[in-house]
C-alpha cells in the first residue's frame, strides 16, 4: 500500500515540473551579438588534381668568349645577382683600341679627300657648262669623286667592325639573374668559344611536372593550373604546354606550367604542388580569416538565427587563390558565419559567463 502511495506522489510531482515554465527548461532570449557575419552558400570551385613538379629556370645560358684575350676584370661570383646589362667579364683591349684608332684615322683621311673630289667635280661641272674643259676632264673628276665616296664607305664600315670588336671585349649581362656557375679566372686567357659564365634568371620560373597517362586527358581539355609554392600560396599559371608523346619507360606526359613573371623567393630545383584543373564542383567556402584553430581542432564560430554562437569543429580544405578556405564537412549551406573570430569568441565567453 506504501509503495503505491510512493508511485502516485512521484508521478505528480514529474507532471508538475513538466508544466512549469522553470528557467532550467525555457529556452533563453539572447539578444543580437551584433557580430559581422556572412551567410554561406555554394559557390563552384574549380575541381583540381594536384601533382607533385620541380622549378626550373625558362632563361639560363652559358656566355661564351667572342675574343681571344686576357681577363682583366670580372667582378661577379657563384650566387651574385646581376642586372641585365651589367658588364661581367671585361678583356684586355689594346689590341681592339688600337684597330679601332686606325679605322677612325682612315675614315677621316677618306673624308678629307671626298670633299676635295666633290669641289674638283663641282668646279669641273661649271667649266664644261661653260665649255671651258673637255668632256673626258669632267668624267675622270666625276671618276675620281665616285672611288673617293666609295672609299669613305669602306672606311665606314672599317669603323663599324673595329667597333664590333671593341664591344667584345665587355660581356654583359642579357638579362637579370643569378649567377650559377663561373669556368674561367682573373687573369686566364680565353679563346674564342670559351664558356665564361653560366647564369639564370629567377624572374621566369616553371614547374616540370609528370602527369599520368589517366589524367592528360582532363587536363588537356582544361589547359589551367596553378603552382602551390613551399609557403602555401598558390599562383595561376601563364602558360600550360602538354608534351604531344608520352615516355616509352615511364608513359607519363611531360608538362610545363610557366609562372607569372617576376620574383617569388623560390629557385629552381625546388619541389612544389602543381594543382591542375579537371572539372568544377559545388563546395562550401568561408573567408580564411574566419577559420580558428585550436591546437589540432579547426573550427567557426556559428551564429544561428536566435543569435546563438557556437564555436563549431569543421573540416577545413586548403586555402584557395582569392584567401577562402574550403569547408568540406561541419557546416551546412545556408548557416551563418562570423567574419571576425577574436569577436565572436569574447562574446561567447560573455554569454557562458551569464
């Protein structure tokens, strides 16, 4: 009977807590945070696959000897950076110097008799007008003018090629770089064709990639890829160029992404992701700076629409070219997220503290 009376009493005080309005079950008004948020739909995000590629140099040559000569000046090593234009080897030049006084001497003495032929032929052309001088006078005067231009034209060009030669005794830079590798010393004589200095430009990079038998097809159709530097960024490609055969042992397609111009702080020989196109998909993205991580957890703040803040754990992509990352589980579309999470963060710890 006592047991009875138990039951009956603990049954009415479960339908009494079940009807009252106690603050442990109400669900609390929460007043706006006044938080920046963005609400999150899908975009469509290029489909990738990444490979791995190496970075070579488009622009490295060797800068051979044009003379036969003693180096007198080379003020360049292994890792210096050079201008384009730059002198990096100079020669001897005396020999050149003194061609090219002699050249100079014979242009103006050819000079010097050109305008004496032309007053003789200009005179010798009056006095036949006047008939004062035969015709074979006036054509040998006219001869002798037409040698003399002849022979100034000759000296002329005798100037050009000892200036030629002169020139070559300076090396300079043909474009900006690096130098890589220096084959002669101060003081050495080189010969003709003899390799001087090699360089490369670090401003004209691309990536070397072997791409599988199974993806050329996709990727060829695309044509657009983006190179994933050691640092994570990421920079669109300026040129994709697919080799038209495979390799008989390894039946990959040799492929050249070319990096936009200009220096990234990376070198060749470096090992980076090349990131080619092979479709578009759906996906979810938020601003990287609304990313936070705690340790080995990434999340967002969440803000639902009583104005409640939840710091979610989702499981973020990498980040794209245009600084979002890519959400890949933890959020859905159509939530709400905060821009800034320090914010968002402070007014949770507010609220909890209520």
């Amino acid at each position: 009977m006592k047991r009875w009376i138990a039951l009956i009493a603990v049954s009415l005080f479960l339908g009494a807590c079940s009807d009252s309005d106690s603050p442990a079950t109400a669900s609390p008004e929460w007043s706006d945070p006044g938080l920046e948020t963005q609400r999150i739909e899908p975009v469509s995000v290029a489909e990738e696959t990444r490979l791995d590629g190496v970075l070579e140099a488009v622009h490295r040559s060797t800068v051979s000897s044009e003379v036969s000569a003693r180096v007198m000046e080379l003020p360049f090593d292994v890792d210096d950076y050079v201008e384009k234009g730059e002198v990096i080897v100079r020669f001897r030049d005396a020999d050149q110097q003194a061609q090219m006084a002699t050249a100079q001497a014979t242009l103006q003495e050819a000079r010097a008799q050109l305008t004496e032929a032309r007053q003789s032929y200009e005179r010798g052309q009056e006095l036949f007008e006047r008939e004062l001088i035969a015709r074979a006078e006036l054509d040998r005067l006219t001869a002798t003018f037409e040698s003399t231009q002849a022979r100034v034209s000759a000296a002329e060009a005798g100037v050009r090629a000892a200036q030629e030669n002169l020139e070559r005794t300076v090396v300079r830079a043909p474009y900006s770089g690096i130098v890589e590798e220096r084959h002669i010393e101060l003081g050495e004589t080189a010969g003709a064709g003899q390799p001087l200095l090699t360089g490369l430009s670090l401003e004209h990079l691309r990536a070397v990639v072997e791409v599988p038998q199974s993806l050329v097809g996709p990727l060829r159709e695309h044509g657009e890829a983006r190179v994933v530097l050691p640092d994570g960024t990421s920079l669109a490609a300026t040129d994709v160029r697919i080799s038209p055969a495979a390799s008989e042992g390894s039946h990959t397609f040799r492929t050249r992404v070319t990096l936009p111009e200009g220096d990234h702080q990376v070198f060749p020989g470096t090992l980076v992701k090349v990131a080619f196109k092979r479709g578009e998909q759906d996906l979810l993205r938020v601003p990287a700076s609304a990313v936070v991580q705690r340790s080995e957890v990434t999340g967002l703040y969440v803000v639902h629409p009583d104005h409640r803040i939840e710091l979610r754990q989702v499981r973020a992509g990498e980040l794209t070219p245009d600084g979002h990352r890519v959400i890949l589980s933890g959020l859905a579309a159509g939530e709400r997220v905060a821009l800034d999470p320090i914010a968002a963060g402070i007014a949770l710890k507010e609220r909890q503290a209520q």
